[in-house]
C-alpha cells in the first residue's frame, strides 16, 4: 500500500514498482484533485482508496498486504496553521503506524530534512538529538513531532524507517506550484523569459546564489525506498536497523549550481538575476543542509547516486522538455 501516490514523490515510487513488474498495489490519497490527475491515472494497480476513508476501507476489506509506504503528508512549509500540519502528518500518520503494528506489516514513512530547523545539531540522523531540533516551520514541527512520537512507542511495526528526505526534485511535482523544485520554476522562467530569478542571500555568510542544499533526484529515493522493502519484505533487515534515516547525496551544492544544470540540461547559456526573498519566509529559511549519509551505508546501501548535474539534464531533458509526466 502505498500513500500519497498521486503526489510528486508517491506517484514516482508506484511508477518504480510498475516498472519491477509489481502491480499489486493499494494507491491512496486525494484522487479528486484535477492536478494531479496524470500522476497516477496511467499506473498500474489493485485499487484506489481516498485518503479520509482509508481505515474504513481496511476495516471493511480487509487485504493482504505485504508493507506499507507512507509518503502522503501536507508538505506545504508556507501553510504556518499547525493544525492541518497535525492532523494530517502526526495524527494521520499515527493511525498508519498502529495499522502496521496490529497487522505486523513493515513500514517506511517520510520525514524531512526540514526537522533540522537551522541545523545547530548537525544533519545527523542520530535518535539522541529529536528531542533537541527546532524545525523552523509548522510543517517540519510536525515531522519531528511524529518521529519523536514513533521512537518512543514500545509497540512497532516488525520493521520500519523513517526517511529524512533532504531536498528532492524530478517528474511529477508540476502540481506542487510554489513548492516545486527550484529547476521546475527555472525551466518555467527560461522558457518565458531566458532567465531565471532566484532568491538574494539575507544572511552574510552567504553570497547571492550561493545558499547550499542537498539536492537529490526523486529516482534516487524510490530506489532506496525499494530497496528497504526488499529487505524489510524478505526479513534481511534486522530490528537494530529499525528507525530514522537522512535521505540525501550527502554533498550540498549550491542554487547557482542548480539552475546552470537547468540551463544546461536545454542547451542554454546560464542567465540568472537575483531578487528579495519573501519576508514570509525569510527567518524560516535553511541555507545549508548536508546529509550524513553514514547510517544508510551502514545498514546496507551501497548504491551510487546521481550527481546533480546529471540528475537535472535527466529531469530537464527527459521530462520536463517533452512535458511528459513518470
């Protein structure tokens, strides 16, 4: 079962397992919006669910299931009203959890990088500093409450993770709007202007362009995800792996860096001027994130990942030129 599937990373994660030849799948989530239809409707599955119907579905129906991806969640970091953050990403995520445990079903859910607030801790996937981050908005607040949440709970699924995810982009984020990628709004602003406009640094340690972040293309996290499940799923994974996991490339790359790959990845020379931030947004902003990648490593990944430049021409040239969705 996987939730979230019509969204940006869910929607990704089912085309990945189409593409293994597994096409028993339970999608669930929000299938009404308009936007988000072409993420999902050509993907192979058992059944849709609605997402606020979904322990009542399972109560009734009853399916024999393998694990659970849990990928849906309200990622909007500019909604600040907490209790749409609560209900959706704690509570939600608490039923799922509690599913999985009655069920003994493995499970992965996604964090966020956006747990570690300014990053006064490090980006350090170590269970001993939760209690100790300070997200910066609602929405991080929220993943960190439920990872808090989940660590402390005697009864857990058989096995299970929580990915950190660090700052992913790719195919299928069209719907997301202000919250897509920065290469999303890049390829947009190129083709309507020939340039692109990015964020001025506000803070002095940092130059115009050069704010830091790990960037790592959603093909890289659905693989990961899989491979989890196959180690969760053929009973490889051990209970001293059970826990929470950064999920980036472990190299933090700059946002200049970024839109020369979009440039690059439609054959164009880079053209980028700057402007203000948003005040909205300003004292919530991250301008560096890095992933310690180490624990991941440890558990058993040993898998390369796409460098940026060739992440963004494959994003770029692949999907986002043809208009095509995953």
């Amino acid at each position: 079962m996987v939730t979230g599937a019509a969204g940006f990373i869910g929607s990704c994660m089912v085309e990945y397992l189409n593409q293994q030849g597994q096409i028993q799948l339970y999608l669930v989530d929000d299938f009404g919006v308009e936007s988000k239809r072409t993420n999902w409707e050509q993907k192979r599955f058992l059944h849709i669910i609605e997402r606020q119907s979904l322990f009542e579905w399972l109560h009734a129906h009853k399916p024999k299931l393998d694990a659970v991806i849990h990928l849906g969640a309200r990622t909007d970091t500019t909604e600040f009203d907490y209790a749409i953050h609560e209900e959706l990403n704690v509570e939600y995520s608490k039923d799922i959890w509690n599913y999985c445990c009655i069920h003994l079903l493995p499970l992965i859910y996604a964090s966020s990088a956006a747990t570690y607030g300014n990053g006064e801790h490090g980006y350090v996937d170590d269970h001993s500093i939760v209690d100790q981050l300070k997200p910066l908005n609602p929405y991080g607040i929220s993943k960190n409450e439920f990872d808090k949440w989940a660590l402390q709970q005697h009864t857990q699924p058989p096995s299970w993770a929580g990915l950190k995810f660090f700052n992913v982009y790719g195919p299928n984020e069209a719907h997301k709007q202000r919250m897509a990628s920065v290469i999303w709004h890049s390829f947009n602003q190129i083709k309507q202007s020939g340039l692109v406009k990015l964020f001025k640094s506000h803070h002095p340690d940092f130059k115009d362009g050069e704010q830091l972040r790990d960037f790592i293309y959603v093909k890289d996290v659905v693989a990961v995800i899989d491979w989890m499940l196959h180690q969760m799923t053929s009973h490889q994974w051990v209970a001293a792996n059970n826990g929470l996991y950064n999920l980036g490339t472990g190299k933090a790359r700059t946002f200049t860096d970024l839109v020369n790959a979009t440039f690059g990845g439609m054959d164009l020379s880079p053209n980028i001027t700057f402007i203000d931030m948003p005040e909205d947004i300003r004292d919530k902003y991250q301008y560096f994130t890095e992933a310690n990648m180490q624990k991941l490593q440890q558990a058993g990944y040993t898998a390369p990942f796409y460098s940026l430049e060739a992440g963004v021409d494959d994003y770029v040239r692949h999907y986002l030129v043809p208009g095509i969705s995953y």
